[in-house]
C-alpha cells in the first residue's frame, strides 16, 4: 500500500514543481518595493539646512535630513531625533543626507559633490 502512496505523491510534487515558476514575483505592493530617490547637486560647504531649503524650494515638504547614514543597526537614523537636530551646523555629506516627501511620496535625499 505504501508503494501505491509514492507515485501518487510524486505526481504531486511534480505538478508543483511545474506551476511554481509561474508564480508572480513580488511586487511594488509586495516584499519588494523600488525606492523613490532625489539627487541633489550641492557645494561643499553647504549645510544640510541650506540643503532642506532648496528641496522645500523644489516643492518637497517634511524635509529630515540626519547627522549620520543608515546602518543595519539603524536603518531609519532620520527618526531619532539627536541626529536631526541641528541641520544648520550639520555639513552636508556624499550620499545618503535625510527624506522629504512629495506628492504624497516619501524620497530618500542623496547629495552630490
């Protein structure tokens, strides 16, 4: 009775085998989703509050931008507030600075030198 069982069961895993591949892949909704991005041209000596007013000049609101990059440890360093107090006295740095927010979007501010 055992060996009636296995063919049966190997049809199976065959039939699903088969039909996996046509499976959709994750979407924009799903488990993978792109990430809207701004890059910014700015000076050197630009501070990231200079740089939260030309983005707000572009038409981006909730301008946060943070001292430090994301990490394993701290994906979201944009909402610890001792990263973002001080904007004016914090330079600007290649990469990832803070997120602003258009249209109803969240982007992610990448500065360029």
């Amino acid at each position: 009775m055992k060996f009636q069982v296995l063919p049966s069961l190997a049809v199976s895993l065959t039939a699903l085998c088969l039909l996996l591949p046509g499976t959709r892949a994750a979407r924009a909704d799903g488990l993978i989703s792109p990430v809207a991005t701004v890059h910014i041209a700015v000076p050197i000596a630009e501070s990231q509050a200079q740089l939260a007013d030309q983005l707000r000049a572009q038409g981006f609101a909730h301008v946060v931008m943070s001292s430090t990059y994301p990490s394993p440890a701290n994906p979201h360093p944009e909402g610890n507030a001792s990263l973002t107090s001080h904007p004016e006295q914090t330079p600007v740095h290649a990469g990832w600075n803070g997120v602003a927010v258009k249209d109803g979007q969240t982007f992610q501010v990448y500065a360029e030198f």
